[in-house]
C-alpha cells in the first residue's frame, strides 16, 4: 500500500475523542477515548489485555491495514523493545533522550521467544521496564506496567492485536491505557498521549514498511 493511500484512508477515519463519566478516586473524573484509524466497531470493542485495568481513565486506539498475512506482521511485534528489536519510530528522538533505541530492518530469531513475565525494556533503566502480560503468539501481545509496581501516577497497559482480513490484509490495531493514581495524574497522561500520537503513528508506518517488505 503507498502511502499516500494509507493517508487518505487515516483520513476518512479522523480522530474521534469521547468523554463518559467514570469514579475511582472519590469524585467524578471524564475518562477519554480516543480513537485514530479505527472504524467505529475497532474503537469501540474490547481488545486482548483491556481486563488489566478495568477502569482506564484515558483510552487511546489506533489502526493501520498491512497488505501482508498477520504471520508476517507477528515476528515484527515479537522482538520488539529497547536491546532487542526497538519500536520502529522515531530512533533519534527517543535516543534524544537517552533511551538507546536501535529499529531492527530485518527479523532476529533470537529475539522471537516471548512469553508471559518477560521484561520489556522502553530504556536502558529498569525502572522504564514493562511486563509481558499476555501473549497469543500470531495474534496479540500486551505489555502493562508490572503488578504490585506502586511508582508512577497512573498505570498502564499496551496492547498489540493484529485481525486478518478477508482480503489477505492485516490490521494492527494498538491501545494504550491509563489508570490514573492520582488525581493530578489527568493532566500527565493526556500530555504523555500527544507525544505517543506522535511516535505511535511512525511505529504503526514503520511495521507496515517492514512487513510489507519496503524497510
């Protein structure tokens, strides 16, 4: 698929911002959803790995359509992580900030053994670390900040699915969600989420590029 063909199609599904009602911290607080490429039914329906956080303050997904079977997506996803594959965005920003992130441009095979527990490196510092949380192998990995971690103002979980297309076509969809901590957590995630709006969009281009062969 060129790309001026993936804009136009991002395009016809602009970015959409609901806002419900949700508790959690003994008033009312406005819980986002945010949604970028994603028809209606993608945005709205539960993904692998949502039952992490049951109550996400702020929800962000988003999608792009692969024109390659979702088992040549899958190892792109597998060996991703700082140390290992890298995240198939913008290296020299992330390196800007000491992350140390190398994209790979071809498959590793030593990096394609992921399991549940696994720590999935976003910089050189453990603290940075995730967790694997669940892994279906050709299907969906999610990473979320791991059980009984109480630093940081708001949990988090990141989920990659990948859904075969009757076509022969993949769609990557990617949802991240906070769990605010505390109550001026709000304002954090939302200015964290421009950044992700950012470097998730490169990401989700980057594995396209690979996976369809034109890395």
């Amino acid at each position: 698929m060129a790309d001026d063909e993936a804009t136009t199609h991002e395009k016809a599904l602009p970015p959409s911002r609901s806002v419900r009602w949700a508790g959690g911290i003994g008033f009312p607080v406005p819980a986002l959803s945010i949604a970028v490429g994603c028809h209606p039914a993608e945005a709205g329906g539960g993904l692998p790995g949502d039952h992490f956080l049951s109550a996400a303050g702020l929800q962000s997904t988003r999608a792009i359509t692969i024109e390659a079977p979702a088992g040549a997506v899958w190892p792109w996803l597998a060996q991703m992580g700082q140390g290992r594959g890298g995240l198939y965005s913008y290296d020299f920003l992330e390196n800007l900030a000491g992350l140390d992130i190398h994209s790979a441009d071809r498959i590793h095979p030593e990096w394609q053994d992921i399991k549940v527990g696994d720590r999935f490196h976003l910089a050189p510092a453990a603290s940075a670390d995730l967790e694997v949380g669940l892994v279906a192998p050709g299907n969906a990995v999610v990473l979320r900040v791991p059980p009984g971690s109480s630093s940081g103002p708001f949990d988090f979980s990141w989920a990659f699915v990948l859904r075969p297309q009757s076509d022969g076509t993949t769609r990557l969809l990617v949802r991240e969600r906070y769990a605010n901590r505390q109550w001026w957590a709000r304002c954090l995630v939302e200015a964290v989420e421009v950044a992700s709006f950012i470097m998730s969009r490169r990401m989700l281009h980057g594995i396209r590029c690979r996976a369809e062969g034109n890395g």
